[in-house]
C-alpha cells in the first residue's frame, strides 16, 4: 500500500512538473488572405501548439479544441519586417583610423545582442508586425555578420529568438580593399566548397564531416544573403565579385535601383524596397518601383518606410498605397509576410496562412485592403497578444 501511494505521488509530482501544452483553437473565419495565393472564403483554421495544423472551408473541428467566433472577420498572415537597425545596444565609438576599412565578421551574430525586452515593441504590434529582422552593428563595407528574427511579443531573449542566422549581411561597397577583400573570401569560400564535396565522394559510412563556414553557407545558396547595394553602381560592385545567380540573395535598394530591372532580372534576386513613391529625376511624376519590379517578373518585398518603430502602425497604409498604384494586391500583401519571410530564409516556418506555419495571424474587421477595415486581434505563435479595435472580436 505505501508503495502504492509512492507511486501515485511520484506519478502526480511528475505530471505537475510537465510543461503545459498549448491549447488547440478552432477558428472559424469570415476570409483568409494566405499571403501566397487566392483568397479562401468561410475558412477554418486549426492551431495546435502554435503552429496552423489545418486550413480551408472543409476543416473540421477537433475534440477538445477551444472555438474562436471570426466569421465576420478577415484573417491574414502577421506583416513581417526584414530588416531593421532598431532593438540593437549602441555601438561603441570606433576608433580613428586613415584609409578605408573594410568590415569582415561573418561569425558575427546579432542573436547575442539583440534587445528582446524594448517597449518600443508595441508600436509593432500595434501595425500588426509579428517578426523583424535585426541587422548587426557595423556601418562599414563588408560582412557585418548575421541577422537575428525576433517576435514582435518580445520578453527574454530565448522565447523571443526565432532564429539566431537567418541571413548574412553584405554591405557593398565601390572601393578597390572592399572588392579585394570579397574576392578572396569568394574565392577561399569556393575552394572550401570543392573540397567538401571531394571528401564527401571520398568519405565511409559514419564518418564525420566537417562543417562550412558562414561564408561559405551564403556563397552556395546555403544560407539567405541581405545585400546592401541600394545604387546602380553598388549593384555593379556586388555583381563583379559576388557569385549572386548562385545565392539566395535580396538586394536592399534605393531611389535609382530600379533603373537596373533588367540587371536585377538576369542576376535573379529579390529586392527588399519601401513601399513609398518616388519622384523620377527630371519630372514631377512619381513612380511605384514595386510595381516596375512586379512588372518585369522580379519578386520584392516590404520594410518600413522609416527604420523607426513608429513607422510600424502605418505598414498597412503604405502597403495600400503600393495596392493602389500599380501593385496587385496579391503581391503587396506577400511582400510584407510571404515575401518578407523569404529574405530571411523563413518562408516555411512564418509569413503564411498554411499548414506547419507559425500561428502568427491578422484579424480584421474587413478586407483589409479596404481603408475602413481596422486591425482588431494580433496573434503570435498561436496566443492572442493585443485587442486593438472596439468592434466584434474573437
């Protein structure tokens, strides 16, 4: 009998210790906008343990769920912003020095500085931001380092971190040391590379094999590359000395960028733009340059129009803005979730309203391409963060 009673205690004890699991939800909705694909009408969504486990109108509610009333509501992925300066200490004063210097920190992460505890993470969510992609201190040409994702929910570092490399940072540069020093590590990268795969042809069942360098990752499609090369003649520069046709590589641009369509096209990346109009030089005419890329078949994706926090709640306006003067609202809503994810080498992990995905989820009161529309719930990995609107919500 003592045993007996040990026995159940121990059982009781070690059932208390485990970690609870996450509900599962049964949402039904109104829409949803997938963020890569036709719209689906009266639509179920299921999450389990944070993550969308089943989606469509044929969905069935499992047992034991909880049900969320979305039916007048329209749900999409959460907006995702790729690339920011934001939620990084202050770098330290560099030291005055002659000449060009020429960063080279690929190891370099922004995973082990990133501040995840920032109240300036609201305003994130406030426009409906789920995950940005910090950049890694460092101004300078060359590989500044690695890219951290973080939820937009914030808290310590380790819930917060969604991945500690997502994308290795480039910043261009026109000089002769930057292109000297990239085309020594291109070149040492591809000889490492021809090396692997020689032992690998060469090597026994159950050997170990050594891992590549960061570089390495990002010269063979391994790894995604950010690559700030924002004129025409940086993309020039990143061109000679970079093997991008055989990268996974977004080129950050700017103002003028889009006179290299053709360029952009041939070399096959993505471009990362803001979604704001630009003047032509010479004219008064504004132009939409994620529209000229849609146009010549380049994908793109969304960042904030200014690297500030507070730029975060009007995502959404500047994405309707692009909508509605030349972009198709397929694509403007993939550029700040599907598209945006894919910068950061996340696409099947966030961005999207689709099986194994990341609850990260919109609900609005109407479609959202409507300016009347509010934002009411934001949902990350699966649990309700804010209430934004006074209207009928889940």
């Amino acid at each position: 009998m003592r045993r007996l009673v040990l026995a159940t205690s121990l059982a009781l004890a070690l059932a208390l210790m485990a970690p609870a699991r996450a509900e599962t939800l049964y949402i039904e909705a109104k829409a949803v906008m997938p963020g890569d694909g036709a719209t689906i009408e009266r639509a179920r969504i299921v999450v389990r343990d944070g993550k969308i486990a089943e989606v469509g109108p044929e969905s069935k509610r499992p047992a034991w769920s909880r049900a969320v009333d979305a039916t007048s509501l329209v749900v999409t992925p959460g907006f995702i912003v790729p690339m920011t300066r934001q939620f990084m200490p202050p770098p330290p004063p560099q030291p005055q020095q002659e000449g060009v210097r020429v960063e080279m920190k690929p190891d370099t992460k922004a995973a082990d500085d990133v501040l995840t505890r920032d109240g300036d993470m609201r305003l994130l969510i406030e426009g409906g931001v789920t995950l940005v992609g910090v950049m890694p201190a460092g101004f300078e040409a060359g590989v500044p380092g690695l890219m951290a994702a973080i939820s937009s929910r914030g808290g310590a570092r380790a819930d917060a971190l969604v991945s500690a490399e997502p994308a290795l940072v480039i910043n261009v540069g026109t000089h002769g040391p930057f292109r000297e020093a990239l085309s020594k590590a291109v070149e040492q990268a591809k000889e490492a590379a021809r090396e692997r795969a020689k032992a690998a042809a060469k090597k026994k069942k159950g050997e170990e094999e050594g891992k590549p360098s960061t570089f390495e990752r990002a010269i063979t499609g391994k790894l995604p590359v950010l690559a700030l090369a924002p004129t025409p003649v940086r993309l020039v520069a990143a061109r000679d000395v970079l093997p991008l046709g055989d990268m996974k590589a977004t080129v950050v641009d700017g103002p003028d960028l889009w006179w290299q369509a053709d360029t952009l096209k041939e070399l096959g990346v993505r471009v990362l733009t803001g979604p704001v109009l630009v003047r032509e030089r010479g004219t008064r005419f504004p132009r939409n340059r994620a529209a000229l890329y849609e146009r010549a078949g380049i994908p793109y994706a969304f960042t904030l129009t200014d690297d500030v926090p507070a730029a975060a709640p009007v995502l959404r306006d500047a994405m309707l803005e692009m909508a509605r003067t030349g972009c198709s609202r397929e694509k403007a809503l993939a550029a700040v979730t599907s598209e945006a994810a894919a910068v950061l080498g996340l696409r099947n992990e966030v961005g999207r309203v689709a099986k194994g995905c990341r609850a990260d989820l919109l609900f609005w009161s109407g479609d959202p391409f409507d300016p009347a529309s509010r934002l009411v719930r934001v949902m990350i990995a699966g649990e309700f963060v804010e209430r934004l609107a006074a209207v009928k919500a889940p």
